[in-house]
C-alpha cells in the first residue's frame, strides 16, 4: 500500500517557469490542534548535472568498529590541553640511540597530556608557530621513562626522559621545589598514558575475540548446512587439532609442576657447586665472608687500576664507559675467573670505574646501611661544623666491620680524585654528586627524593673534604 505524501493542492500544474530556475517548492502545514504534528513536505526539482547525495547513515550500529586501531582510538581523545608551562635547562644528550654532545640551554617547555614541546626563549610559544619554518621540539610521552639521575650530568637536580624512539632528554633546574613539581607533572602523564594504552588493548583484545568467535561459530554453521566432503574433513580436522593440542598442554602443564615440586634448592645447588657465589648483587658481609676478608677482593682492585692509570683522566667517574663491556665484566667477576684489569678488553678505565659503581649499586643493602640513612641526614643537617663532622665520625665508627673497612678505602680514594681537580675536573661535590645517590638511599622511596638526594651529596662531599678528621685516629 502507497503512503501519499503530497498535499491538496500537489495535483496542480506547477509552474514552467519553476522548472527551468530549478527551485524548490516547500509547503508546510500546521496543525490547528495540539494533537496534529507539525508536517512538511518538499518537492525538489534539480538540473541535470546537479548530483544527488547519498543519505548519511548515523545510526550506530551501522558503523563497524572492527577495523579500529589502538592509534585511532587514542587520537580521538584530546591531548592538546595545556598541563603545565615554564623555563627549564635542557640538553639532548641522545637521538634515536645515537648519543649526541650535551649542550645545555633553557628552554620553554609545554606539557600536554600526551606530549613535550620544547621552544626557544620565548614567553609566548604560540607565537614562534608564526615564525616561517620554524618547529618546535617535540617528544612523545606514549611509552616514555623518566628517572632521576646523577651520572649524566655534574649539576644538581637533574632528571632523564627516554623516549620509545631513542631519544634521551635531561632536564634540571636549581629550584628543588620547582624540578619536582615537573617530574611529579611528567611522571603522572606517562602513568596515565601507559593506563589508556592497557585499557584500550583490553577492550580491542576483547572485540577481536568477539569477533573472531562469532566468525568461527558462523563458519561452522555454514560448514553444518553445506555437506561437503572437503568441508566435513576441514571441520573433523580443525576438532581434532584443538582436543590434541589441549591434551599436549596439559600434559607440559603437568610435567612443568612435576619439575618444579621435585626441584633442589639454591642453597643445595650451592653446596653442589652447581651455582656460585654472586660478587655482584651479593651483600657486602656475605661476599666478605666468601672471601675471608673486610672489603671485597673486586673493589681493590679497581681502586688500584684507576690510581695507576685514572687518576688524571678528565671526569674520571663522571663519564660512562660501554654498558656491553661494563657487563662483560661483571660476567667475569661472577664467575670467579681470573681476573686482571690491565687487560687489552678493559683498556678503557671508564669501564672500570663503571663495574665499580655498579657493584655499589646493585648491593641489596648499600655501603651506608638503611638503618643509618637518617641518622646521617639528620646529622648533615647540624649547623655547627664541628659538631656536624663530630656527629658523622660517629656515625661512621658504628658502621659494621665490612661497610667501614670498604667505606674508608673508597673515601681515601676518592680522595686522590679530588686532589687531581686540575686535571681532571673532579671537584669533592663532582664526587658527591656521583657518588651521593649510589652509597646511600632510604629503604623506601618517598615524596622527598630531591631533598634526599640533595642531603645524600652533601654528606660524601663533607665525608670527602674532612676526610681525615671522620676515620682518622681520636688523637688526630
């Protein structure tokens, strides 16, 4: 049955001189009670080489969201909206893994919820878009990771940003209060990026597989309907390769629990020989223990390598050497093989320097015991020098034998370092700026970790320039 859809009056002749202008007739009816609904009714009439547009179809379950990718999904939202501006000390110190010369300058920086921009000195960064061929730096926060660190660079306050294409970023101030409201800012942007990447992978996981089911069940269906022997073998086969590789996981499952209930322990592999001591990640005591000594055998030598051929390198302990090589010979080191320093592949003494920073690093409990962190912070923070160098021998003096023993060979040799300033460029704070963060940290980080790292500095660079008064004699 045909709806009609014209009016009263449509049956009339229209007007010839409407056809050839090409104009739209419109008559709208209204309705003369509350109970009509207001209608309307077109007629349009269109030249020839007028095309007609096909109906846009917005219901939505009418578009597939199959074919959606994580970047298009992310892209919808908006990521343009300005988190937090201001001046910062920048250096790129890497592009794309190639490590590039430090060049500090200040910088205007924009954080967005999903990007860095870096502009020239300028307090209106919109307007530097104007300028013809000009583009700001920018880093993508997606995937990003952002520490703290002291190795990179002399300065205080400094922390890196490592981007996923390789490009590695420092940036610092001398305001404590402001560097940390920056990382703070930072951090929270990749947290919450990395969040939205996860949720969206899930919910993208979960629709292909919905998917993918509904497309297997519709092809078996299909496969039920349609008799087909070469059908009927694809499905047998399909079948049966899913009940046999679910009896072969399951026995791997079962043979793997087997393994691991009946497995020895690492304290029997040990007494086996089967495993070694570990110098590297090992506790202090315990490796002197293994070792029938106070300070590790590793250590000494080290110290001894560096104040042969070191001591006038310029940022001696500053500069890092190859990390594959710095590896190399940890794995040397764990595996108790002989071990001689002046060899061709240890050439570089920046290789040196790195394994011994790394031994101190890795300790599970560093030289400066956790249950002393405070202690010393509370005692650099005494006003009076003398009582401050006096509570700090203290201190020092209630340390274990191995973290004494190991604590004043290190200083004494550090101190040899700093007497070569000249030359090397490496000043008391230079070491405790390197020094600071690897020898003493609190068990747990908190809010403070500026502070901490200031205070951390500030206790090797005094323990260094008073050295003789902290582990020399009462009479000294």
């Amino acid at each position: 049955m045909e709806r009609s859809t014209t009016s009263d009056t449509a049956s009339e002749k229209p007007n010839p001189s409407h056809h050839s202008t090409g104009a739209v007739q419109m008559r709208i009816k209204n309705a003369n009670s509350h109970h009509d609904r207001l209608s309307q009714s077109k007629s349009m009439i269109l030249s020839e080489n007028m095309k007609v547009a096909e109906p846009v179809n917005r219901h939505r379950r009418n578009h597939s969201q199959h074919n959606l990718t994580l970047a298009d999904i992310i892209s919808t939202q908006d990521h343009t909206v300005v988190e937090k501006e201001g001046y910062l000390l920048k250096a790129k110190i890497a592009d794309g893994g190639k490590k590039l010369r430090k060049n500090w300058s200040t910088s205007w920086i924009v954080l967005t919820a999903r990007k860095m921009e870096f502009y020239k000195e300028s307090k209106q960064p919109a307007l530097a878009n104007l300028k013809p061929g000009y583009k700001p730096e920018c880093v993508d926060l997606c995937g990003a990771r952002i520490e703290w660190t002291s190795e990179k660079s002399s300065r205080k306050n400094v922390f890196q940003i490592t981007t996923v294409s390789g490009n590695e970023f420092l940036l610092q101030s001398d305001i404590d209060f402001l560097i940390l409201d920056w990382f703070h800012a930072i951090k929270n942007a990749i947290d919450r990026l990395q969040k939205e990447r996860s949720c969206t992978s899930r919910n993208l996981e979960f629709k292909l597989r919905r998917s993918s089911s509904i497309e297997l069940l519709n092809s078996l269906d299909t496969e039920s309907k349609e008799p087909k022997p070469e059908n009927r073998k694809s499905l047998i086969f399909r079948l049966n390769y899913s009940a046999s590789d679910t009896n072969d996981r399951n026995r791997v499952k079962s043979r793997l629990k087997k393994f691991i209930s009946r497995r020895p322990s690492l304290k029997t592999l040990q007494e086996k020989g089967l495993i070694k001591d570990q110098i590297f990640g090992s506790h202090l005591h315990l490796v002197c223990e293994h070792e029938k000594s106070t300070v590790p055998q590793f250590v000494r030598l080290c110290i001894k390598a560096v104040e042969r051929r070191g001591l006038d390198v310029d940022g001696i302990y500053r500069v890092s050497g190859n990390l594959a090589t710095i590896q190399k010979l940890r794995f040397v080191v764990n595996q108790e093989e002989k071990l001689n320093l002046d060899d061709s592949q240890w050439e570089d003494i920046h290789v040196v320097t790195g394994a011994l920073k790394m031994f101190f690093r890795e300790l599970p409990e560093p030289l400066f015991p956790y249950c002393f962190f405070e202690q010393f912070v509370e005692a650099i923070k005494i006003q009076d020098n003398a009582t401050r160098i006096k509570s700090i021998r203290s201190l020092v003096n209630k340390l274990p034998r191995p973290n004494y023993d190991t604590m004043k060979i290190l200083f004494e040799h550090l101190k040899k370092i700093a007497a070569k300033e000249s030359v090397n460029l490496m000043s008391t704070q230079s070491l405790g700026i390197v020094f600071g963060p690897t020898l003493l940290r609190p068990e747990k980080e908190t809010g403070n970790m500026a502070v901490h790292m200031l205070y951390q500095n500030q206790i090797v660079e005094l323990m260094l320039s008073e050295y003789s008064k902290i582990f020399g004699s009462e009479e000294d």
